[in-house]
C-alpha cells in the first residue's frame, strides 16, 4: 500500500494497462505483481509493507 505525498509515476502493467498516480492517490500492489514503474516527477511518499 503507498500514498503519493507528492511528484508522480506510471505503473504498467504486464499486459500493457498504464496508471499515473499522484499526490493524495492511494494504492495497493500484491506480492508477486508484474509491472514497471516510470517515476515521472521526483516521488515523495507513505507506504507500508505487510508480510
């Protein structure tokens, strides 16, 4: 889980879909997701790690 404090990125997708996020966005990713992520302005950011 991350929320975008600031700046923003794109995540795409293994089968292609893009997402831009930015400041107050929030967003989950699951272990073992395939994607990139593109940092399109400098990235300031909450997040947290579960096990």
């Amino acid at each position: 889980m991350m929320t975008v404090v600031s700046g923003a990125l794109t995540i795409t997708h293994a089968d292609g879909r893009a997402e831009t996020f930015g400041p107050g966005d929030t967003l989950f990713i699951a272990k073992g997701t395939t994607c990139v992520w593109e940092i399109t302005e400098t990235l300031r950011k909450f997040y947290m790690v579960a096990a």
